[in-house]
C-alpha cells in the first residue's frame, strides 16, 4: 500500500509537471478511491496508470497470503501465551490484570478473522487503506452543501450562498459564524462573518478542530504544512520533514500537530509563561509524543495515544495524567472535546466518554459500540452506527438547539458536521448550534 501510494505521488508530479489537467484528476480519484477502498478502472488513454493499477491489484492478495502465513506461528505462540497469562491472574484473583488480558485476546481474535477474510482477491482489494478515516458504513463520496441553523435565539446565522452550484465537496468544516468545504481538486470554498467568501488551493484536508479569536479555519496543504485558510498563514512548516497528518490548531491556548513519522508537536501560550500561571502547561514527556497514532485537544487539556495503546494526557496547571482508568487502557482513538472532556475508543471498539477532574482523569461512561465513524467539532460530536449518525455525547442539548430532527434525517450517503455550544443564563443554559452537511 506504501509502494503504491507512492508510486501515485510520483506520476501525479509528473502529469501536474506536464501540466496534464485530466491526468492530475485522475490519478487524484484513484488516490481518493484507494483511501476509501474503492477500484475504479482508467481507461487506456492512461496507460502508466491503468498497468499501476494492475501491478497493484494483482500483488495484493499474494502479499495478504504471504505475510498472513508467516503470522500464522507467531499468533498461535502468542495467543497460547496470553491464555496462560489470563488463567494465571484469575487464579491470583487479579481480575483486573486478567480482564486486560482478556481485551488483547478479543482483539487479537478479532484482527486474525479480519485478515482471514481479506485474503482473496475480491476482499483485498476492499481493505480500506490505513489512516483513510472512513468507516465501513459510510458511502458518502462528494456532494453539495447543506446547512440548518438551530432555533435558539442568539444562534450565529451562516451564509451557504458561495457553494451554491457545487457538487463535488468531499468535506466540510465550522468555527462559529465561519465554514469552509473542500472541494474533491484540493480547493476550499468558505465564509466568514466579517470577511465574507473566501477562498484557497492546494489543500489535501480540513482540520476540524480549529478555533481562535477572529473564528479562523485551518487545514493541511499539499506540501503538508498547516494554514489558516483566512489568512494564508503558517502555522505549521512541515518543510524537508515529516507531513502533518492532523492537528488542533488554536484550541484556545494551544495548538497540536501529529506527523506521519508518529511524532508530536504541542505548543502555544499556555506552553512557557502565559501569562495566567494557572493555565500554563507542563512539558510533555517523550513518550506522550513518538510512535503516536491519535491526537485530541481539549480547551485546558491534550490527549494522545500511541502504538501500543498507552494514553496521556496533559493540561492547565501544569498537570500531567498519571493515573488512566482501566476502562481506558488498549486505546485506538481519542477524540478532545471543549473544556476538559474527551472520547476514547478502545481495542474492544467501544466509546467511552471521560473528562479531567481536579488531579486524575475521571471515567463518566461506556457508550457502546464505537461507532464506525466519529466527526468531532467543539461540542458536537456525532457518531455512524447502524446507518444512521446521531450524537454520542451530550443528545439532549441537540434536541435543545432544535436540530434533532435535521440530524435524524441523516444516513450513511451523508457527511455532517455538528458546530454546538451552550451559554449559561440565569439557571439555565441555552444550546445553539449550527448542523452542516454534504450529500448527493
């Protein structure tokens, strides 16, 4: 897959060297196609990529087979030796060792079948590449732009009116009164409440978690730098080095990078000597930021989550997680959420919502089967499961803001994006919100 992808970046500087238009877009939709597990066939006036295609194709489910028999020993070892490992603890009345063991047998079990299956052909070529962060429900590819405000009074009104006629966006982002989608050639449509349309090129992604005083909008470009899309402004040189995969960038005093060698860069003003010494930072340490596959950022606090499952977590007043609960440990995923709370998704594919209480990290609830998809922006995180997105944090407040019905309409063939906060009043709290989404 690396080889591949590889090989599409190079004949994609050629054609855009050539100043080739079609093939640039053509290689751009197997490159798209290829992260979303599709194949779609290029015709024979494309003769280096059709026969790319083909090497690739035809490789796959021999290199599955390959390295699945190669495995074969290993696993059954190591299988064998956790099963001993979990008979031990149990008998030691170490249940919680033993039920982590437990989790590692689940989802060693679960991969093997994954891999068992994907070894034909016809299944191969179905594997969505890594890092493509589609789920397996979703069917969405590119559409136009829909949006509905909420009905609480106070609710920032947005102008949709700059993507009228669009129908090739493939994603969409909001930060208050100012969203942007990306169009499927790597341009950005968008509108802010003081600067009116804006526009920019040669952008791979939006970064959904993005905020800042003038309600800006950041993404990834091509030479994988991060860029505010108002200003045009760096705030991420990637340069010679590795390319930034995500990011939040200015989550309030912060801002965090994660490249595609596994490593992190945090910095902004809560870092150093800000100059509220209780929300300063502490540093953080090494291994909270190498070999590292999930980032998340809250308003006070920083997650990340490594290679081998290992969480961490950082924040205001110099604090640093030392105790993780047992709920969190074997994470895959994390997703930081306003203030101090957070979503982790486990190696048992479930959900779980916690949040920075005082000292420790405190574990709120089990919410299930992760779904196969999660959108997170500032209060609104909405989750794909069993065809339909709904929310998977704070329902109620949806339905507050009256975008519930909007939201239940949504299927699979949709991409949304939830922008919601809440305002404290005189014992109460108001929810608005703004529900934007791509469809066919």
């Amino acid at each position: 897959q690396t080889m591949y992808a590889g090989k599409l970046e190079e004949l994609k500087a050629e054609a855009t060297q050539a100043g080739q238009l079609n093939r640039v877009l053509a290689i751009k939709s197997e490159a798209d196609a290829f992260r979303s597990g599709e194949t779609p066939a290029i015709g024979d006036d494309f003769p280096k990529l059709k026969n790319l295609q083909s090497i690739y194709r035809q490789a796959l489910p021999t290199r599955l087979q390959q390295a699945s028999a190669a495995l074969a020993p290993l696993t059954a070892s190591y299988e064998t030796k956790l099963k001993e490992m979990q008979v031990e603890l149990t008998k030691q009345e170490k249940l919680t060792d033993a039920l982590q063991v437990k989790a590692v047998l689940d989802a060693l079990t679960a991969n093997r079948a994954e891999v068992a299956a994907a070894v034909t052909p016809q299944a191969a070529l179905q594997l969505t590449a890594p890092g493509s962060g589609l789920g397996s429900e979703l069917t969405f590819r590119q559409g136009r732009l829909h949006h509905v405000a909420g009905t609480t009074e106070g609710t920032p009104k947005l102008d949709i009116s700059a993507a009228e006629g669009i129908t090739d966006f493939i994603d969409v982002a909001i930060n208050g009164p100012c969203w942007a989608a990306l169009r499927a050639d790597g341009s950005v449509v968008g509108w802010n409440l003081k600067k009116g349309r804006f526009d920019a090129s040669g952008i791979t992604n939006l970064i959904l978690r993005s905020g800042g005083p003038d309600n800006d909008l950041h993404a990834i470009n091509n030479s994988g730098s991060v860029v505010s899309l108002l200003t045009g402004e760096i705030s991420h040189d990637a340069g010679n080095g590795p390319k930034v995969t995500d990011a939040a960038i200015q989550i309030i005093g912060q801002n965090l990078v994660l490249l595609e060698d596994g490593t992190v860069k945090a910095w902004g003003s809560f870092y150093g000597q800000p100059s509220d010494p209780n929300k300063k930072f502490p540093t953080p340490p090494a291994e909270a930021l190498k070999n590292i596959v999930a980032i998340g950022a809250a308003r006070y606090c920083a997650w990340t989550v490594n290679r081998e499952g290992q969480f961490f977590g950082w924040g205001e007043n110099e604090w640093m997680a030392s105790d993780i609960p047992r709920e969190m440990r074997q994470a895959t995923n994390v997703w930081g959420m306003p203030m101090t709370d957070g979503l982790v998704e486990t190696q048992g594919k479930t959900l779980h919502k916690f949040r920075r209480n005082g000292t420790r990290i405190e574990y709120q609830a089990d919410l299930g089967s992760s779904p196969s998809m999660v959108r997170c922006c500032e209060y609104g995180a909405l989750g794909l499961s069993k065809g339909k997105w709904q929310p998977v944090r704070i329902p109620d407040k949806v339905a507050e803001a009256g975008l519930e019905d909007a939201l239940s309409a949504l299927g699979p063939e949709s991409l949304p994006l939830l922008w919601l906060t809440t305002d404290k009043g005189e014992g109460f709290t108001k929810a608005r919100g703004n529900l934007l989404w791509l469809s066919p």
